[in-house]
C-alpha cells in the first residue's frame, strides 16, 4: 500500500471523490456539488493506493496557524478494520506536524469515535447533526 498526497484535479483526485461519493454521501442521499469540490483546491488530500485502485482517503483543512482539521476520512467497507484507516491517519498526522500545526481536529460520525479514540483522539464538546448525523469535534494535540 502506498500512501501519498494527492493533486486536485487529477485522476487520482476523481477516485477520491469516487471513493468519498459511495461511502460517505450515497449512503445519506446526498451529493457533492461542484462548489464544494472547487473549494477543496487550498487542502491536502491524501489517498491510500495499492496500485492503481483507491483504498482509504482524507484531506487536511486549516483552521488557523495551529489547528488543521481532518475531513472526508473513508475507507472502502470491505477494507475497514485492516490498518488502512490507522496508517492514513498516521500519515496525515505527520504531514501535519511537520507543517508545523500544534491540533489535529475533526467532525467525527458517533460511530467512528471508537477509532479515533484509539488512535489518541478526544471528544471536546457536544453531539450535534452534520449532514443528517450525529458527529463530535474531536482532537489529538501533535
């Protein structure tokens, strides 16, 4: 599995989109608009390949000069819970300490703080709806 940074645009970028699309918005009956997709040009998207095909994916947003936001974390189901989601998770948490970003910080669905819990991350507020399901801000300080 190779782990990288992906250009937006690019036919990678359109498996990721692909990828995001079928596991985290079909499922809900939504759908990216091309506005949403266009704003995506400022953030760090980072895709999981083994060869040519997508396997997990993420992008890295900032928030200001010490936090960065993790968001669109998916893997496809039949991989999850096989080390794909944990080694994009560490390669994005380095490429956001080595940008120089002190708090890695997320919308997380209820149903993955499990994960993120094991990989050092805490809830620091309140349950609330985001795209029709319940989610918490969690963090990990870098």
């Amino acid at each position: 599995m190779a782990l990288k940074i992906i250009e937006h645009g690019s036919s990678d970028y359109q498996k990721m989109v692909n990828l995001r699309d079928m596991i985290l918005r079909k499922p809900l009956g939504l759908d990216f608009t091309s506005a949403e997709l266009e704003e995506e040009k400022e953030n760090i998207m980072i895709g999981a390949f083994e060869e040519e095909d997508i396997l997990g994916c993420c992008m890295l947003v900032e928030e200001n000069n010490r936090i960065i936001r993790l968001r669109q974390m998916a893997v496809l189901n039949n991989l999850q819970g096989k080390g794909i989601g944990r080694a994009i998770m560490n390669f994005a948490e380095n490429i956001a300490r080595d940008r120089g970003y002190k708090v890695l910080s997320m919308h997380a669905r209820k149903n993955a703080i499990g994960f993120y819990e094991k990989m050092g991350y805490k809830v620091v507020g309140e349950e609330f709806q985001e795209v029709t399901i319940p989610h918490v801000v969690m963090e990990k300080a870098l």
